[in-house]
C-alpha cells in the first residue's frame, strides 16, 4: 500500500510532457548578424509560446534580413520619461512591414514568470494585444517592463519571450552608437540576416 501511494504521488508531479529517461528538448537558438557583430538569442517557446512564435515565423519568413536596429534608450536620452529605461529595438525589413499578420496576445510576465532582466528579448506594443512584429532587447534589468511596471502607464508590462546567450557585447555597442534627439539610431544598424541554428 505504501509503495502504491509513493507512486501515485511521483506521477502527480513529474510533468505530464515528459516521460521517464526523456530529457526537456532544448529550446530553440536563432544567429542575428548585424553590421555591428553577431547576437545569438534564445527563444522560449515554452513560456511565451505565442510571442515565440510569432518571432520564429518572421525568421523563417526572412522578414528580418534587411531589416534594422532603428532605436536606442539609453539614461541621458529620454528626458520626458519619468521612468527611464535601456533596450535597443529592430524592425523587420521596411518591404515586409505589411507582412506582419494580425496582432497578438502579450503575454504578460504575471503569466509567464520571464522578467525583463539583462539581455531578455521582447516585444514592443502600443496599448495590450497590439504587437504585431519586432523586437527589443533589454540592457540591465528593467522591472518597469514587467507586469505592474510603469514604463507603460496601463501597468500591464511587455510579452518577454527569448533571451542574449551571445553577444550582448554587440547590443551595448549597439546601444552607444550615435542618435538623434527622438532616440532614432543614425544611421540604423543592419541586420544582415536572422537564421534558426540547429
């Protein structure tokens, strides 16, 4: 009797994706070259799956080859924010802006539990369940972002979804190169091309 209850409640919290000997398949990896050098992200399709895979879908699309860094935040160029932040943020190639499809659910980090911390990618918007493409990658940790954060004034925070495993030498390169007072980089820095590694 004993032995059946242990293994009732072993089965009541292994994951119910998984079985026994099988290991979590790894989460996708994606290769941005840029002309300022090579960023390698993680895209976590498990906890922001449609945020992921939005991503993955323009990637496969070649939507971002040709497509721009446009954006730096940085502290000294932001004077009418009261919360201040740091990300650089890519567009798709302008030929592909129509190309976006619909917009999509955020994923709000209360849901997700993936904060916005350094080097986390995610998704800029307008107001709630309006990104529809691009990317941002956060530079320190930047709570304002998350859920509850302020940075937008409805409180819900931004849809994080992948994260820098290489190269966050080349976003705060990125990060430092010279804008103008609307926070445009000048000029953009290309993206040459965004390919899925295997």
């Amino acid at each position: 009797m004993g032995t059946q209850l242990a293994i009732v409640i072993l089965l009541a919290v292994l994951p119910r994706s998984s079985g026994f000997g099988q290991q979590p398949r790894p989460l996708p990896h994606v290769l941005v070259q840029t002309e300022a050098g090579d960023i390698e992200i993680e895209v976590d399709v498990v906890r922001a799956p449609i945020s992921a895979g939005r991503f993955l879908k323009h990637i496969a699309a070649g939507f971002y080859t040709g497509g721009r860094f446009h954006r730096t935040v940085k502290m000294d160029n932001q004077p009418e924010n009261d919360v201040i932040i740091e990300v650089i943020q890519a567009s798709l190639n302008p030929d592909h802006a129509n190309d976006a499809g619909d917009p999509i659910v955020l994923e709000r980090t209360s849901l997700t539990g993936f904060k916005h911390l350094d080097g986390v990618v995610s998704t800029p918007r307008g107001t709630p369940d309006s990104a529809r493409s691009g990317f941002f990658i956060c530079i320190n940790d930047q709570p304002s972002l998350d859920f509850g954060g302020k940075r937008n004034p409805d409180g819900q925070g931004f849809g994080a979804f992948g994260r820098v495993v290489r190269g966050m030498d080349v976003v705060r390169k990125i990060q430092q190169a010279p804008n103008n007072d609307a926070q445009n980089l000048t000029p953009p820095i290309k993206i040459l091309s965004v390919k899925r590694l295997e």
